[in-house]
C-alpha cells in the first residue's frame, strides 16, 4: 500500500498538474485544450500564487498524483484529477474534502462543480454519494451543475 501525503498546492505544482489533466481516465484535457479554454501554466499559477485557487495536491513517493482546486471567490470547484492508478483508494474524496473545507474557512456555505449528467461516468455516482445535489442547470459546457451546502452545525 502507497503511503499518500496532502499539502497544499504551489505555483510550482502548476505545470505537472496539467500534465496529470491529459492523462485522467474520464474527461482528460490536454493542455493545448485548456490554454485555448484560457488555462495556461502562468494563469493557474498566478492564481494559486495569489490565493484566488486554493488547492490540495497528493503525493505517492514523491511525485503528485492527483489534485483539487477550488475558486476562492465563487465558491466553485474547478478541477478534481487523478492518475488512474490511484482510484478506488479514497485519495479524490480526500482531496475534495480538504479543498471543500478551505473554501467553507474562507465563509462559503455553498459550493458547486460542473458534472457530467451521464451516470455511466464515475464522477455522476462519485459526488452525489458525497452529498452534493443537482441544481437542475447545465453550465457552459454542457455539465450539470451541481452543489453542496455545508449544515449549520459544519460551520
């Protein structure tokens, strides 16, 4: 068994982070995909520079093998990725939670994340189990949107 350490992320995390992005099993985008989407390595590492996309990454001997991102203003989580080797061990639920909760230390009391509406895709099952729920929109991308909001008692 793999040894699994979380720390947050740094600007310097950026450049593998995209790497790891093209190489997910569901939903991989290369890196051209993201800069013409406006994601480049400087953008995303100026905004974990400066604190407007928090993130957790998780390491396995060293080397990063998944991460989570959140936007520090919205509320949102943009990105959640992982090498496939590393599914099925609860190392995402892990990521999603820490990014969750350093959103809800920042006063956010609802989150919510784009999704594939298609329950044949992992990430369907994998967030509602974790108690977030549909909004009944579709974002820009075609994604349903969904959210989660931390009870009273969480806060």
């Amino acid at each position: 068994m793999r040894i699994i350490r979380y720390r947050h992320a740094r600007p310097d995390d950026v450049a593998t982070c995209i790497v790891i992005r093209g190489q997910t099993r569901e939903n991989a985008i290369a890196e051209a995909t993201l800069n013409a989407l406006g994601i480049t390595r400087e953008s995303w590492a100026q905004g974990v520079a400066d604190g407007a996309l928090p993130g957790v990454v998780a390491e396995a001997d060293g080397r990063i093998a998944g991460y989570c991102f959140g936007d520090a203003q919205s509320g949102e989580i943009v990105v959640l990725a992982l090498l496939p080797a590393f599914e099925g061990a609860g190392v995402g639920k892990t990521l999603l939670a820490r990014v969750m909760q350093l959103l809800q230390d920042q006063g956010h009391t609802r989150l919510f994340l784009g999704c594939n509406s298609d329950p044949a895709v992992r990430s369907h099952g994998f967030y509602r189990h974790l108690g977030w729920t549909s909004t009944g929109e579709v974002d820009g991308y075609g994604d349903e949107v969904l959210e989660y909001r931390f009870s009273s008692l969480s806060a």
